[in-house]
C-alpha cells in the first residue's frame, strides 16, 4: 500500500514538474515570436531603398542610414581584427603551454568576471582611457578597442572549451611521430576544434550588432560617410546608437522601427549561421 502510494506521488510529481516545464518553453518561445513579429511588422514597411542607400541630409530632410550600417561593418571588422588573435592565443597558452594551475584558475576567472561587467561601465572606461588618456577622441577605433575588451572573455572562453574536446590521445600520437609543440596545436589541435572557435566568433558579432551604451561613451553619435581608415579616426554612429537617437532625440519612430528590423534580421542571420557552421564543421569532424 505504502509503496502504492509513493508510486502515485511520484507519478504526479513527474506530471506536475513535466506541465511547468512545458508551460515555461511555451511562454519562452511565445515572447520571441512576439517580440519578432512585433518588430518585424513594425519595421519592414519603413524599410527603403532611399533610407539603406544615402546618407541623412539636413537641408533636404532625406533620412538616410548608410553610414550607420558602413559604420557597423566597420566596428565588427576592426573588433575582430584585434579580438580573435588575443582571444585565440590567449585559450591556446592556457589550455596547451600553462603550467600553472592557479594562474590559469585565476585568469579564467577574471574572464568570467568581466564578461558579467555591464556594457555602460566598458563605455565610461574607454572614454576615460581610449578617448581622453591615450587621447584618441571619439572615435570608432576607440569604440572598436572598447568592444574588443568586452568579447575578448567570449572567445578565449569559447576558444578554450573547444580545444579541451579535442581527445589527449590526438596530441600523443602526434608527438610520438616526432611532431613539435607547436606543430601539434597547428596541424592537429586546432584543426580538430574549428568548429567551436568560428562558432564563437559568429556569437562575438551578434553581440557587436547589438551593443550601444559602450559606443555611446567611445564611437560618438556622427552620421557621417567615410572610408575604412577615415572612419576609425572620426566619431561615427552605429546602428543600435542611430536606432536610439532617432527615437528618443528626433522621434522618428518609423525610421527606428526600421532599424530596429534591420537589426532583428541580422542577429536572425547571425544564430542561424553559427548553427549551421557548427553542424557543417561537427559532420565534416565526423566523417
């Protein structure tokens, strides 16, 4: 009887825990498509070929983000640039060269910590540091620095995490053949966790796309058309700062709501890329 009964509440147990869990993935996935759709429908009948292609005009009142979009393309290269050697060589020294334990216990936490740091106080560190110490001014190579700070945690983490799934047993037949350290981590190793490393780049520009309270303080607010290296030495606007300042300084809610669009399809894209370059690189290991 007794065992009856504590099969019976075991088996409400399970239905109750399984009924929350599936109410809590259907209201997970009912606000992303809310937010989605809402966006979305919003924004898509304010995109034109007139607002991506010109630059804003003030004596003609043209609205346009161009430069706001070249200015992201910018931000994401230069960032990039910098972060995925430093990020990379950082996780190959920890994960293959150090020796010490406790300094790497206490790098990866530092590496933790400032990934949990929010975006606003990056933003006041670089205007401090980048913009006024190193005296760079407002400017997109500031911001670049800034963000590069920002994702070097994401993918050194990422980075490091990928080459620990690559088996011992790789390393030691390649060393048995006569294969030197870093021969091994170059023909080896890296090509064995590809897959985890560019993954973790492709979630590094979502992250870049989406930031602006750091560039607010670094890359300025400028809607401005410039070239590569003209643009990294002047202040200039991505796209999540024009999105804020055409809705909250001019009330152009139409042309933020495009943005805002712009913005929805690419992060979209970007998640969809990385699952697929992850899938791509895991069947290719598999074969």
């Amino acid at each position: 009887m007794e065992k009856h009964q504590i099969s019976r509440k075991r088996k409400t147990y399970i239905i109750v825990m399984k009924s929350l869990m599936g109410v809590s993935a259907a209201l997970t996935c009912a606000l992303v498509l809310f937010l989605a759709i809402y966006v979305l429908a919003k924004g898509i009948p304010h995109i034109t070929w007139t607002l991506i292609s010109t630059a804003p005009s003030y004596l003609t009142e043209n609205i346009g983000i161009l430069p706001d979009i070249l200015n992201t393309i910018y931000l994401i290269f230069a960032t990039l640039l910098l972060v995925i050697p430093l990020g990379a060589g950082a996780a190959i020294y920890l994960t293959e060269y150090a020796q010490n334990k406790r300094l790497v216990s206490v790098i990866e936490y530092a590496a933790e910590t400032l990934s949990g740091i929010p975006s606003i106080i990056y933003g006041l560190v670089g205007m401090l540091f980048f913009c006024q110490f190193l005296k760079m001014q407002t400017s997109l190579l500031a911001g670049a620095l800034t963000l590069v700070i920002m994702n070097l945690p994401t993918i050194m983490r990422t980075t490091q995490e990928s080459l620990k799934t690559v088996p011992q047993s790789y390393r030691e037949g390649a060393f048995g053949l006569g294969a030197g350290k870093w021969r091994v981590i170059r023909t080896v190793v890296l090509p064995g966790c590809i897959d985890g490393i560019v993954t973790g780049c492709i979630l590094s520009v979502g992250r870049i796309l989406g930031e602006s309270a750091a560039l607010l303080f670094t890359a300025g607010c400028a809607h401005v058309l410039n070239g590569f290296f003209d643009a990294l030495g002047n202040a200039g606007a991505s796209l999540t700062v024009a999105l804020y300042f055409y809705a909250k300084e001019q009330g152009e809610f139409g042309v933020a709501f495009a943005i805002a669009a712009i913005l929805m399809i690419l992060t979209l894209l970007i998640n969809l890329l990385a699952d697929l370059v992850g899938r791509y690189f895991k069947k290719r290991r598999s074969l």
